[in-house]
C-alpha cells in the first residue's frame, strides 16, 4: 500500500511533531500515544476528537491501563495535548492537539535557568 502525501500532514500545524520528538522528558510510550491521537485527529481532519481510552491503547500499542493514564497525564501536563477526561463509560474523552511546550526548552541545570537553543 502506496503513503499518500496526505497522511503526512499534521492538521495541527507544524512542528508538533518535531515538538514531541525533541522532548527529553518524553518516553517511547509518550511518542506512541501522541502519534495514535495525532492519527485520529489526521482522519477526522482536526485538531481535536473525542475519542475512548480503548481505541487509543489499541493504536498505540499500549497493554495496561495505569501505563495509559500515567502518559496521557504527562502529556496534558507538558502542553501538548488538551485532555478533558469523561468519566462517563460511554462518553469519548476530548483530546486536543495544542502545539505547546511547557519548559523542555527552558530547563534548570545547577539552579540556572538554560534557554540555549543551540544544537
């Protein structure tokens, strides 16, 4: 099966991937869990979804539950994704794609603020 150049486009904007990648706080699991909600919101053509728990563990490739919540919290928490929980068992949670990133840039190293951007 031919990759059209369409499933490449990141409906957010660009960058977020590159965003994610460059993350030293993030894991593998972090960078699954990103691209399975980045996919879906490619097929719905948006930045945001409403989306279960259930689809998303089988698209990342995620097997347990609290493994799953630990990584959609630090997500959200690291600004880049909006994640709006339903506690509902029959209602999708709504996750959006936002494009921030809260502090990877702007780390502390021995009590300094390091904002060198250099590579």
């Amino acid at each position: 099966m031919r990759a059209s150049k369409q499933n490449f486009i990141n409906p957010a904007g660009a960058g977020l991937i590159e965003g994610v990648w460059d993350d030293p706080r993030l894991r593998a699991v972090h960078i699954c869990l990103y691209a399975a909600i980045a996919h879906h919101c490619g097929k719905a053509n948006q930045n945001q979804i409403r989306i279960s728990r259930r689809i998303l563990m089988r698209s990342a490739r995620i097997r347990s539950i609290a493994t799953y919540h630990s990584c959609i919290k630090e997500l959200a928490h690291y600004g880049h994704i909006d994640y709006q929980p339903s506690y509902h068992p029959l209602r999708a949670s709504r996750i959006a794609l936002t494009g921030r990133d809260n502090g990877s840039s702007n780390q502390k190293i021995n009590g300094q603020e390091n904002t060198d951007q250099s590579f």
